[in-house]
C-alpha cells in the first residue's frame, strides 16, 4: 500500500460515501437514475485501488484503470438516456440489465487481461492514458448533454440538480485533464522516476508546471468526489 496523504484518503472516503448515497438513491428511483448511479459508483471502484493490498498487481491495477473507462462510459449512457426521457418522458428497460451488461464487460475485460502477457509498466501508463482521455473528452460530451436537459426541464426542481452535475463534471474535466497533461509531456509520476534515474534535468518552468499540474489534479479530484456527494444527498432529498 501506497503512502496515503490527504489529499488520498479524504476523497477516497468522500467517493465511498457517493457511491452509497447514489447507489441507495438508484434503488429507490426510476430506472432512469440507474446507469447514471452506477457510473458514480464505479468511480469509488477504481479510486479504491490506492488503499488495495493488490495496488502493485499489474493485471489488477490495469483492470482498474479499464473500470475507471467504463466508469465513464455508463455515466454517458445514463445522461443521453435521460435527455431522451425529458424529450420524451418515456424511459423503457429493466435496472437488471444495466448492473449485468455493466458487469459482463468488466468480466470480459478481466479474462482479456489474463488471457494476455502480464501488463509492464510502460503498457499500464498506456492503460491509464487511455482512461484519462476518455474522461476528458466524455466530460464535454456529459456538459453538452446537461445542457441540453437543462433546456428541457429549466423552471423545475430536478433543474438544479442538472446545474450539480455540470459542476461535477468541470471538476473531473480539470482532475483528469490535469493528469493527461502530465502524462502527454511525461511529466507523470513513473516517467519523472525514469528520468531521474537516467539523470535528466529539468528547467525550473517545467518543474513549476509539474508542481502547479500536481496541485490542481489533487484539488480538482477532491472537490469532484464532494460535489458527487452533495448532488446525490439533494437529489436523495427531492426525490424521495
């Protein structure tokens, strides 16, 4: 296990407690919420890999990373499936087979994984890169798609739970778009190790841009896993 700072534990827990809340909230809600909720709550599921016993397992750690993405990609889902319901107000399909398709391809992206060579280092980074971007580009589709929403339901209560979710979604565009910069430079925490051991040097712009990137990628991530929270306790609160 990883040295925790503040920085770790505080939105790891604050994450944990979103994922309850949305969890508990889907449960008692429309289907509607279910995709949505679950996207939140596999967010924890891949921030939790800091705290894991596991977290030097290369196969494991990829396969962190591959939920992050998926992550992303249920919570996408969820938003154009309820910009379809606030045009149509029709919402077809059962909770079930959201949790299982959700499943079986975080399954199918185990055995992927097991069924090839163990992951290097180099081919992790890739992984993780590869996650970032997802999120990065997903988060502007997401903010597009809450304006749209926001069109269809402005004047309602609902309303400004969707104003919540577009500040959660600025905040995860700026905690991972923090770390994609990092890596796209090679300025993340394994390639600075690599350089440092080869002896490279770096200017002092650069190093300050590193230590400013690093900081915003914390705050950012901190102020993301709150502000996940807070939405849900309101709308737990509107719609129960």
């Amino acid at each position: 296990m990883a040295n925790l700072t503040f920085f770790d534990i505080v939105p790891l827990a604050v994450w944990l407690l979103a994922s309850i809340v949305s969890l508990y909230f889907s449960i008692g809600n429309a289907r509607i919420w279910t995709s949505i909720s679950t996207g939140f709550f596999l967010i924890f599921v891949n921030q939790a890999y800091l705290v894991a016993p596991w977290v030097n397992t290369p196969r494991l750690a990829a396969l962190h990373s591959i939920v992050g993405t998926v992550a992303v990609m249920v919570l996408t889902h969820g938003f154009q499936e309820y910009y379809v319901f606030s045009r149509t107000l029709e919402a077809t399909g059962r909770k079930s087979v959201i949790f299982i398709m959700t499943a079986a391809v975080i399954l199918a992206s185990a055995g992927f994984l097991v069924a090839n060579p163990t992951p290097s280092p180099a081919v992790l980074r890739h992984i993780r890169l590869i996650e970032n971007s997802n999120w990065v580009f997903l988060s502007l589709i997401n903010l597009d798609m809450i304006r749209k929403i926001l069109i269809q339901v402005k004047g309602t209560d609902i309303a400004r739970g969707f104003i919540a979710f577009s500040f959660v979604f600025v905040s995860i565009f700026i905690w991972r778009g923090s770390e994609l910069y990092l890596q796209v430079y090679g300025w993340d925490t394994q390639w600075l190790s690599a350089l440092a051991t080869h002896g490279a040097q770096m200017s002092s712009a650069d190093l300050a841009r590193i230590a400013f990137s690093l900081e915003v990628h914390r705050v950012a991530e901190l102020t993301s896993s709150i502000s996940v929270a807070a939405t849900f306790l309101y709308l737990f609160k509107l719609l129960r």
